[in-house]
C-alpha cells in the first residue's frame, strides 16, 4: 500500500468510527490558510470551471479555500472592501447584505450584540446563556454579547453561514455562524489610513499596517480604530448626550515561519467602549410619574431623547489573545492547533422607565467573563474524492456579575451569581466523490456541556443595598447535557457553473441555569431549563449565468424547532392583595415552532458601467405550541422574535473611469417586514380579560448610498456616504413592562452623512 492510499484510508476509517458512534449537527467554520495558498487554489478553480467571474469569492467555511459557488450550504460573504465603501460601523451593517439576518445593538450598550438568523438566535445578553448564532473571529469562539458588535476595521471579509453549524465548527451553533476574518499577514509592507467625518460630530480614524520583518521568516502587523460620535439624543434631565460612540480599539498580529511547512501565529485584541449609555425611548406615557413626580411623564418628541435621571454608568472592556500552529504534513494532510483566552468585564446602569423617577433603576451592574478554548485539527484536500477534517475542541468559561436594582422608589434588590461552561466536543466532516458530478456529505459531533450554575439574589432594607432582608434565591448546581448532531447530503454539479444540493442537519443549544431566579417564591425557576434543538432540511442551487455576469443563488429550508428557551419578565403579586405588583426575570422553554422559507441572492455585472446586487428573503416562524404555565388560558410567553416574513434588498452599483481614476458607487433600497420584538404573555394588567401583546414593529425600508473616487495611483481614496438618507424612524428593541407602566424601546440610527479621506500604503 502506497503512502499516499495509506492515508487516504486513515481518513476513511476516522471518519467511520464517528460517523458509526452518532448523528450530530451541521456547521462549516473556517480556517485561514497561508496566503502564498491563495493563487493556487484560484488556479485550480478557473481550469474546473473556466474564466472567472466579476466578484469571484474564495472562502475557508470547510477549513479549506475554495469558491464559495463551490459550498454546498447557504453562505453569504461580504468583503471588508463593501463595508469599508460604506463605512460601516459595526458589524450591524450586515444586515443589509444577507438573507434573514437580524442583527442590532442590544440593551443600553454600543457594543453589545444581538443576532438571529432565520428567526433563531438570543436577544437577551443574560450570562451562562449561549448564543443561538455563533461569532467567531477568524476560528475564535466568542461566547458573550458584551463587546461581541465587532467594529469594522482590519476585516479581509465577513462570512454569514445560515442553519445549523457543528460539523466543521469549534462550538456548536444552532441557527448560524458569524465569522469575522481579518485581514492575512504578509511578507509585503502595506496598509491604510481611513478617516470619516459628518453628522453628529463623527469622527473616526481606522488604520493598519504590516508586512516582514524577516521576510519569509518573520511577519508582523498592527491595526487601530478610534471611532467617536456624539449622540443621537440628549437626557433631557442631566443635559448629557445618549446614544454616541466612544470605542478604541486595536489588533497585533505576529507570524513566525520556522520552516516552509509549520507557521505559527498569535494574535491580540483589545476594544473600550466608554459611549454613554443608549437612550431607551418611552413609547407610552407612564402612568406612575404623577405618583412620583407630581406630573405626567408622555412620550418625548424626538425620538432619541429620555430622562433618565440614573448616573449615566456604561462601559466594557474586552481582550483575547490566541495562538495557532499550523503544520502542512504533506501536499493533502494538514494539522492545526488553535489556543485562545478572551475576557471582557462591563459596567453600566439601564433607566427602564426612562424618567427622574426611581420606578426602575437598575444599577449598578457589573458583569465579567473569561474563556479558554483548544481546537486540535486534523484536515485532509486535495484528494481525488474523499476529503474532510476530524477536529476536537475544548471550551472552559465562566460568566457572572452583579446587578443592584430599584422598584417604584421602595423596593431594592441584588442579583448576584454565575454559570460555568464546561464543553468537550469531537467533530467530523467529509465529502466524497461518488461521480465526477454527485458528491456525498456527511458529518457529525457528539458533544457534552456542563453547566454549573450559582445564585445568590435578595431583597434589601433600602437602597445602601448594605442588609439583606429576604432571600429570593440561594443555589449552587450543575446540570449535564450531552447531544449527537448529525449532517447528510448530496451535491450535484450539473454544469460546471450550476450546482444543486440538498442537506438535513440538526443543531443544539445547551440548556442552563437563571441567575435572575427567585426560587423562594417561584422554587421552579431554580431548576435548570432544557436545552434546544433544530433540525432543518435545505435544497439549494449555486448558479453563474448569463456569459458568468451573473452570480444567482438560492435555497428553501424547512425546520423543526423545539424546546425554545427564551427570556420573559413574569408579573406577579407579592403581597396577596390580588393585584400584580413586582416581576422577576424569568428564562424557561417556552414551546416549539415549525421554521421555513427560501432565500434569493443575486449580483449581476454588465459589461458597461453599472451592476445590479441583492437578496429577497421569505421566512415563515410560527409556533406549533405556547406554554401556558399556569393553566389560566392566557399564553405566558411569545416564542418568535426577530423574525420579519419578508426582508430584500437591491442595491445599483456604478463602476467607471474619471479624472484619470475610477469612480465607484452604489444606491440601496433595504426592506423588512412587520417584526415581534419582544417576550411577553399572560393576562394584561391594565385589563386582564385581555392577553398582553408584544411590541411589534411594522415593516419599513431604509435608502443608503455612496460613491467614491479612487486616484490613477490607487493610492487615495475620497468618498461621500448617506445612510437611512429618508430618515426613517425604526425600532430595533425594546421593553414591555405594564406592570410599572413601562412601554418603552430604542430606535435605528437616524439620517447620517459622512466624508471620507484614505490613504492606501503598497
């Protein structure tokens, strides 16, 4: 037996022996791959499907590069170039490229965030609790929101997998996966210098420079961001701005190269936000403020305004630092090891009732987090027919912090508590030839999560916060969950510019512990909820058309959700008088769903001077079963949130020559239809005949645009940018607390113009 068959069978026999232990979930993850790599794969794909097309994209979602036409699963990229000609913020910019993606700021925090895809995700950032989409940057897990609304800087690309991911992933994820991949080292010098300038005092500067210190040898990299604006309203209260910007941030990068075939690379980030804190808005009038404040608290006329009158205390910190070998034993066989540490710690006071009177004041809250992971993997491509990876991955974090807060000016309490992770994970994928046009796809991860949970919550005297008067909560506990998720598929290439697959996968989302629990009065909210899982089919085609001018994607899926855990606030009488007069954070299964749709995206490229780009996205989430706790016949919780049925955009993209250069630009239409934005169930207390409703957002559409113009050197770069140029108002999240008349939420960004300068070092 040859060396090289010797392999393949090893390959063979690995991925048997797990695929015979189980059935686990789906995922595509990536992996950044040398550079030098690069040109020879694009040259292996231009001769399988001849000249290339405008826009070519090559991505690293199976730990190899490939084009992402060549993936068999629904992937949307966007370059770091798109969301630098629109000088994107943050990574929330993303919603406006990729199919039944919602993604916002959430809570009173600039950088916290909030993600679904295809109606599955987590909008409340409480800790211990995991993310229904996973984000990574490049292959480092990031388990908590606080700081997790990336800043765009220093980004090659952004790569949106949809669905279930397990199989190629370091942690699971059960709606989708978010990666964030910065831009390669390399041994030629170069960088950039970008700064914008506009509305509300914008003033951000993104920078970054790299390349050899030892040329072949030694590389290095280094890049900075100081991204400031001024608020989009004022606390009309204290006359301070909310809502602004105040983050810096940067990223080293160092790569050492000891011999042609082993490289290691450590990299470290570090990001402060220091914003004020986001101006919650109130959409009703609060009926307590006459008790409290001698005269009616209304909603305010522009919409960014409030008046809290908490400390304005807001502010996170988050840092990681990671390491990975990478040893390419032979022309197909590759090994590599990822070792990361990230921590972040957040400070910050939320007004819920937005008005001088302490109705509810929480704060001040601390929360902290730190995390361990160790990838090992083991990839085999450039097979004839039979190639895949087998990769173990290792997760130890722990999430916690402490939150004071104050009710209707009388009564004080502390949440205090933490959960721990421990996860352990084996994970196969492979994909083989079983034609030349139909290949076989099949994964699976067996996975075992630990949660060990700790709450110690009470009721004090007054609001030194100093003597506890009664316990709400006092536990310590663990609780165990273990899942197979399996992956099978078929892909068909039936020219080489069409290609059709088909895929059923399933995910998992561990269960875990409340902190918030008051298990004195409710002793169920001391037990630990359930974990989640999806198990979803997709069909979808991958078409290049039209002379390979246009690029022309599609899928449907169908999914069964069951056992969704989501974040409700529970009404309840505390002192026996019939009427609800407190609530209490309540985190429980709340019931299943049925999930489907399809999803098109398209880019066209005329042989003249303009081009066509977009996505038209259809999702239908609707629940199968509510949970009705306390057999009254009202539903207790919602279960679908973030879910609008339809969201599209089309974007006219302009690409010509002028003044010796070559002016770009682009005009974009995005739509989203009427969207639930909150948990909320049971009786109203303003009419308890009635059940209480969510908040909802009806359906809207934003206008962007911007043009730039690139100088015959390529050197400089001047551009105009316009977002939401119609001035759309918009709410993206929100509170619905009747109980203490609070009906409030926080609205998009406003109408914003920027200018920007760039220089480009090569």
């Amino acid at each position: 037996m040859s060396a090289r068959t010797g392999k393949r069978v090893l390959l063979v026999v690995a991925l048997g022996t797990v695929l015979g232990l189980s059935n686990p979930l789906l995922a595509q993850t990536s992996q950044q791959d040398k550079p030098s790599e690069t040109p020879k794969k694009e040259e292996k794909a231009a001769k399988k499907k001849g000249k290339p097309f405008a826009g070519e994209i090559i991505v690293t979602s199976r730990k190899t590069e490939e084009n992402v036409q060549e993936v068999p699963i629904a992937v949307s990229v966007v370059t770091g170039s798109d969301l630098q000609d629109v000088a994107a913020e943050d990574i929330s910019s993303l919603e406006k490229y990729v199919p039944n993606l919602t993604i916002y700021q959430g809570r009173n925090q600039s950088t916290t965030l909030t993600a679904f895809l295809r109606g599955i995700g987590q909008s409340d950032p409480l800790w211990g609790v995991d993310p229904g989409v996973a984000l990574y940057i490049d292959d480092v897990y990031i388990a908590r929101p606080q700081g997790a609304l990336l800043d765009v800087y220093d980004v090659e690309r952004v790569e949106v997998l949809r669905g279930p991911q397990g199989t190629l992933y370091g942690k699971n994820a059960i709606g989708g996966a978010i990666r964030y991949v910065t831009k390669p080292l390399t041994d030629k010098p170069g960088g950039y210098l970008t700064l914008n300038a506009g509305s509300f005092g914008t003033q951000e500067v993104r920078a970054s420079y790299g390349g050899g210190l030892i040329p072949g040898k030694l590389r290095a990299k280094v890049s900075f961001a100081k991204l400031k604006r001024d608020g989009y309203g004022t606390n009309l209260y204290t006359g301070k701005d909310v809502s602004d910007k105040d983050t810096t941030a940067y990223r080293l990068g160092l790569e050492w190269l000891p011999s042609d075939n082993v490289t290691l690379t450590v990299n470290h980030d570090w990001t402060k936000d220091e914003a004020q804190p986001v101006g919650l808005t109130r959409l009703e009038a609060n009926p307590l403020c006459p008790i409290f404040l001698g005269h009616a608290c209304p909603p305010l006329p522009h919409l960014f305004d409030t008046e809290s009158g908490l400390a304005p205390l807001n502010g996170t910190e988050s840092r990681g630092t990671s390491m990975t070998l990478t040893w390419d034993i032979d022309s197909e066989w590759r090994f590599r090891s990822i070792t990361a540490y990230r921590k972040s710690d957040t400070e910050n006071n939320i007004d819920f009732d937005t008005t001088p009177a302490p109705i509810i004041d929480t704060g001040p809250a601390t929360y902290f987090d730190h995390q361990t992971t160790q990838e090992f993997q083991l990839v085999h491509t450039g097979g004839e027919r039979l190639n895949g990876v087998i990769g173990l991955y290792y997760f130890d974090g722990t999430a916690g912090g402490t939150v004071k807060a104050t009710f209707v000016g009388s009564t004080f309490t502390t949440t205090d508590g933490d959960v721990k992770t421990k996860s352990y994970a084996l994970y196969a994928d492979g994909h083989y030839k079983l034609t030349d046009r139909l290949t076989l796809n099949l994964g699976i991860r067996p996975t075992r999560e630990t949660k060990y949970g700790r709450a110690f919550n009470v009721l004090n005297t007054d609001g030194t916060y100093q003597t506890v008067a009664f316990v709400l909560a006092d536990f310590k506990d663990h609780v165990t969950f273990t899942s197979w998720a399996p992956k099978a598929g078929l892909e068909y290439q039936f020219t080489p510019d069409v290609m059709g697959y088909a895929t059923v996968s399933r995910g998992f989302k561990s269960g875990g512990y409340n902190v918030r629990a008051q298990s004195t009065v409710f002793p169920a909210s001391a037990l630990p909820f359930g974990d989640e899982v999806m198990t979803m089919g997709e069909v979808g085609v991958k078409s290049v058309l039209a002379d390979r001018r246009l690029v022309l994607n599609g899928a449907m899926f169908y999914g069964d959700y069951t056992d969704i855990q989501v974040s409700t606030f529970t009404s309840y009488d505390s002192n026996g008088d019939g009427v609800d007069d407190a609530f209490f954070g309540n985190f429980l299964n709340a019931g299943d769903a049925h999930v489907k749709g399809f999803e098109f995206e398209y880019a066209y490229d005329s042989p003249t001077w303009f081009g066509l780009s977009g996505y038209l996205a259809y999702l239908d989430a609707k629940p199968t079963s509510f949970l009705d706790a306390n057999n009254d016949g009202f539903v207790d919780t919602q279960v679908i949130t973030n879910a609008p049925k339809w969201t599209g955009t089309i974007r006219l993209n302009v690409d010509f020559p002028a003044w010796g250069g070559l002016i770009t630009g682009s005009v974009g239409y995005a739509y989203r239809d009427d969207s639930v934005l909150t948990n909320e169930g049971g009786p109203d207390p303003r009419d308890p005949t009635k059940p209480l409703l969510p908040l909802m957002q009806p359906a809207y559409g934003l206008v962007d645009a911007w043009i730039s113009w690139l100088s015959p050197s390529a050197h400089w770069r001047l551009g105009l940018v316009g977002r939401n140029l119609t001035d759309k108002a918009y709410l993206t999240n929100g509170y619905n607390l009747p109980v203490f008349g609070v009906v409030v939420g926080s609205y998009g960004a406003p109408r914003t113009v920027l200018a920007t300068v760039e220089y480009r070092f090569f």
